[in-house]
C-alpha cells in the first residue's frame, strides 16, 4: 500500500471536491497541522479550479495543482479524504482501490446498493465512512443510544435538522445516522418505521415510528435535535456546529487512523476509541 512512510514524516493526504466549502477548510486544516502534508487535490471534470494551485482561495501557493483525474491526484498520496457527492465517491474509491490509497468518506446520500458498493471495496481497502466527523456529534451518538433504551416506553421520538439551502440531500446524513442508532437500540428496522413527510389528514402517529424534518436556508451549517416526547415532559439531545472546521479536524484525526489499517470497513466509534 503507498501508506508505508518513513516514521515522523507527514501523512500524505489527498482532498475531493478541493473547491468546495468543505475541501477548503480541509486544505486550511491540513496546512495548520505539522503531522500532515497535502499532496494531492481533486475535482469534477470542467471544475474552473482544476489546473489550479489548490491554495489559491487561500491566498497561499501550495505547489499542489488541483487535477480531474483521480490518478493523478493519488499518486503520491496515502490517504484521500473525501467529501463530495455519491457518485464521485465511489469513483474515487475505484482508484483508491487501484492505486492502494485509503479513503476517508464524508460524503453524504448513499443508498442502499452503493453502501453495499463500499462495503465490497472495504475488503480490499481500510475505509472510514461517517456521515459526520464531529467528535461532539460522534459522543451524541452514544448518548442516543443510552437514551432509547431508557424511553424505549411512552416516548414518541422525532428527529429535527436545519441546514444551509445549499444541501442536496434530506434528511441529512447525520440525522439519518441518529435514526439508525435509536432504531438499533429499540430493535427497530428503521427502514420500516422512519416517517418522512406528514401532510393532510395523518391519522394519529404511530408511537412506534421515528419521525424526521428537515429544514433548509440561510447559512446555517447543521443543527440536529432529538426529541423524546413523554407525557408530562420532554428530553431533547441537540448538537449545533457553528464552523466546518471540527469536521475538517475530524476527518483529519480519521486519516490518521486509517493510514496503513488492515482492509476494512471503519468508522468514527474506531477512530475515537468509542466502540
């Protein structure tokens, strides 16, 4: 695997989606950072970016021209930190695999079958997948966990996001991932019982459904709230991020702990020591 690297030499690291809001305060972590050295940036075919140097809305030249082809933006890399859009992440990930370069995933949206995608690649490749890289939110996870299974009786439970009107995808990731935790909790399938839009006439609610809303607009760069509604009282469990950034650290602390693993499918409970 290119992971092998003489000891105290930086983590060579690659970033997707170089131009975008997230790629650039990865870029700016990474330059912050003295244990980690950006070697390669990537974009989409037909990005005015590409051809550029990659720290140029940073007002730094990097020496680290921002290409459209995956090769070459891997080459010298051990680790590709990747948060762009499902079929560009499993582009990449072809490559990842071709080239022996491991992946950390931030991406958001995957269905099913490109879940599966991912998985078959992780039995070739150390891959870390989370739907969000905030150690906060990864503590939340845990604490829904605990949560659930003390209100698993007489508590109806709905999952509220805010985000920017930029976003492409509802639910959110993150909020998908709360259901997840809960239903696992509960012993639910939340495939089954996840309720996505409520419009007209509804009916009485079903207790044993996990409601999600998700709001869009502004700026706002992700707000998450569990609600465990109780009769006589309310628990809510919210995280706010008020900066991109403890995801760019997030991802940075998941290259770390990706670089040179075992082939495999990883996530931020790994990362955090957490499992």
């Amino acid at each position: 695997m290119t992971g092998s690297v003489a000891s105290g030499s930086p983590l060579r690291l690659a970033v997707a989606g170089a131009s975008g809001r997230m790629g650039r305060m990865i870029i700016e972590a990474i330059l912050e950072t003295t244990d980690v050295a950006l070697v390669g940036a990537l974009d989409v075919a037909g990005s005015p970016a590409c051809g550029q140097d990659a720290g140029a809305a940073l007002g730094r030249a990097l020496g680290v021209a921002i290409a459209s082809d995956p090769a070459a933006a891997l080459r010298d890399a051990q680790v590709l930190i990747d948060f762009t859009r499902p079929a560009g992440t499993l582009a990449h990930l072809e490559a990842c695999r071709r080239l022996g370069v491991a992946i950390v995933i931030g991406t958001t949206g995957f269905d099913a079958a490109q879940k599966a995608e991912i998985g078959a690649h992780a039995r070739h490749l150390p891959i870390m997948l989370a739907p969000n890289m905030s150690v906060g939110m990864n503590v939340v996870f845990g604490l829904l966990e605990v949560a659930a299974r003390g209100l698993r009786e007489g508590y109806d439970i709905e999952i509220i996001e805010t985000h920017h009107r930029h976003k492409v995808d509802a639910p959110s990731g993150t909020a998908l991932r709360m259901g997840e935790v809960i239903a696992a909790a509960l012993g639910r399938d939340l495939a089954a019982c996840a309720v996505y839009a409520r419009e007209g006439v509804t009916g009485e609610r079903d207790p044993a459904t996990i409601g999600f809303s998700a709001i869009r607009g502004g700026d706002v760069i992700g707000d998450h709230t569990v609600l465990f509604a109780g009769t006589g009282e309310r628990i809510e469990i919210t995280h706010r991020s008020s900066s991109r950034t403890t995801y760019a650290h997030g991802a940075l602390r998941a290259a770390r702990f990706v670089a040179g693993r075992a082939p495999g499918l990883y996530d931020m409970k790994d990362v955090l020591g957490l499992t």
